[in-house]
C-alpha cells in the first residue's frame, strides 16, 4: 500500500512514515510537526482524515474499562487517564521498537564474512561517489534533517509548518535501518524498490524547481554501482524478535 | 625593534579602539552542529556564520520581533547577520533542525 488510509478507508496524500527507532527522533512526521512521540502519539488519534477520534471520547472509552484502570493506575501512579497519559502509554510502547544489529554493524565490528563483497564497494559508493551519507549519516543512517529531494508532485512539505523556502517539498530523511522491509519508498510511496530509488537519485531526482536540495545531482552511476548500493542497503536489516501485540481489555 | 616600541606606544590607542571595534563573533558550522551552543553579543553587533561542512544549512531564526534568514547556505561559505535588538534569540537550522544556538543580545 503506497499511501495511508485513514478514515472512511480514506487514502491519504502520504505513507506512513516508520516508527522504527522512532526513540532517538525529533520533529516527528514527514513534516516535522510534532516535537515528541508523545505528541505524535496523538495526533492520528484526533486527526479527522486518519482515526477522525474525539480525544475526550476516547479517554472517557479507555476509563470505561476497568482493566486499563489498572494499567494506567500501575503505569503512572497517581496521575489520572488523560489524553497526557495516553500519549505517554503509546510513546513508551513505540519506543520498544527498535532495530537490532545488521550484518553491516557485524561487519563494521571485524566479521570480515558478514557482507558481501559488492556489499563492501556499496558502502564505498554510498560514502563517496553516490553521496547519499551527506544525508543517511550516523549510525541511524539519517541526519534526521529536512530535504526536497526532487519527488514529483505539490506537498508542501515541511514548509506547511515552517515558512522557510528552503523548506519547500523538503520532508524528512529517513533511517534506512531495516529499508528492504518498507517498500515503497518516498514520503509518497512513488518509488517501488530500492532499484528504483538508486535510479531517483541517480538522475538527482525528477522534480526540478528552486526548493531542490543542491546535494541532488546527476551521479552517472554505471548498472554495478547501482546493484552494489542495492546491496550495501540489505545489510541494513537485521533479524529483530516478532513485534506481539498485546491482548488488550475491551 | 623601533617598529616594535612605536606599537607598544600606540597600545592605549588601539585598546581604546577595541571599545568600539569588537572583535567579529564567528559561529562555525561543522559536522551539522554550531561550534558554540550559546554567545553573547551587544545591540549592533554582528555575528559570522561560516559553513565548514560539506552540505548546505539554512540559519534562521522565528523569535517573535527578531526574526532573520540567511537563506540557503552553501559549504565554504560565509555569512553575517546583524542582531540591533535586545532579546534572547534561538537560533536553529532549518535543513538540521538538531543544530541550535542561543544569541544573547544585551548591553
């Protein structure tokens, strides 16, 4: 599914940005609009295209039920079930969700085994002449910062909450921990394998319009270059436990 | 060494210069953080943003009545903004938000 559906099975002008990692983020959403998970958390909640939930309806629901009482009462003692105390609830539980360690991060430690070799002259290009760590840096892969980076179409952006040109069609970069799991790609799901996301940036994007991050340009990448990078990305992943969602009381 | 005493007699001078000549405040730009996280600076004065990265910030700040924008700003490049107004500026970078610098502005 490129884009979100929200409510009325609604699909939205945007994919679901990952909460993997999500702990070590700030300005959370492809736009930056929220400052923490916590704010975050509500936002879907109340938002009229995507869950479209009054929140004070909600908490009245959740103290319905005896059983999330308790949670709450355990959880957070002394502090009664408000919207506060949800988003703290759902910020703590996305925070579990985290990445472990990939065969790049094994490799990077001394297992000279643990990649490929074209995985190896990826991560040299990745580095140098596809310069995509100017952005995907740190161990996160991610400067967490906002770029346009060429994708076609008119979002505004990040630029709907911060009225900077600069920040014009710019969205924010994502980690690329574990990105053979998240096809399609871009904030709007245009792109549908990494093969075709090394084939955007190969050409420096297809947007061209004055926001354009001047990191994009023409790479001239030859068909190896372009799979080692592909294979450079899948050692990305790593083998994480199954995510179990909890029963909860209704 | 008759250079040297010449200089030496010209201190006071030069040092009274100083009150109205003060040294340029620069604020450098590496590895996407501000080289200080905090600077004091008197109404008038000016402070340099030089970018020694090898990507493109974009300084700014939205402190209501103080508001500036350098625009994008390329590696290597050097930019000054003049700060007129008494106020406590939170300085950010658009591109990178994680980089923030405080501007003190008093006398």
């Amino acid at each position: 599914m490129p884009k979100a559906v929200g409510n009325g099975m609604k699909v939205l002008g945007r994919r679901s940005p990952t909460i993997l990692n999500g702990a070590w983020t700030e300005l959370l959403f492809w736009d930056g609009r929220a400052e923490s998970l916590e704010e975050q958390a509500l936002g879907p909640i109340a938002a009229p295209g995507e869950m479209n939930q009054d929140l004070d309806a909600m908490i009245a629901t959740v103290k319905a039920i005896p059983e999330y009482g308790m949670l709450f009462a355990k959880a957070y003692p002394g502090e009664p079930v408000t919207a506060k105390t949800v988003g703290k609830a759902i910020a703590t539980f996305e925070r579990t969700i985290v990445s472990g360690q990939a065969p790049f991060d094994e490799w990077i430690a001394g297992r000279e085994d643990a990649v490929s070799e074209d995985a190896k002259a990826g991560f040299d290009l990745f580095n140098g002449k596809a310069e995509c760590s100017k952005c995907h840096t740190e161990w996160l892969l991610t400067d967490n910062g906002f770029h346009d980076i060429g994708v076609e179409g008119n979002d505004p952006g990040r630029a709907q909450h911060l009225h900077l040109q600069a920040m014009q069609s710019a969205f924010k970069t994502p980690t690329l921990r574990n990105v053979d799991r998240r096809a399609p790609y871009m904030h709007d799901g245009s792109e549908a394998t990494l093969e075709q996301v090394i084939e955007f940036y190969d050409r420096g994007g297809k947007a061209r319009r004055p926001s354009l991050a001047p990191e994009m340009k023409a790479l001239h990448l030859t068909a190896p270059e372009k799979r080692q990078l592909v294979e450079f990305m899948k050692t990305l992943t790593s083998v994480d436990p199954a995510v179990t969602l909890p029963s909860m009381p209704r | 060494m008759i250079l040297k005493q010449a200089l030496w007699r010209m201190m006071p001078v030069l040092l009274g210069c100083g009150a109205t000549l003060r040294a340029e405040t620069v604020v450098d730009q590496k590895d996407r953080k501000f080289s200080v996280t905090e600077v004091t600076v008197k109404p008038g004065e000016k402070v340099s943003f030089k970018n020694s990265d090898d990507v493109a910030h974009n300084v700014f700040s939205v402190t209501p009545g103080l508001e500036f924008e350098i625009q994008r700003q390329g590696p290597g490049e050097k930019s000054t903004v003049p700060f007129n107004k008494e106020g406590t500026v939170e300085v950010r970078c658009s591109i990178h938000p994680r980089m923030k610098l405080t501007v003190n502005v008093k006398k």
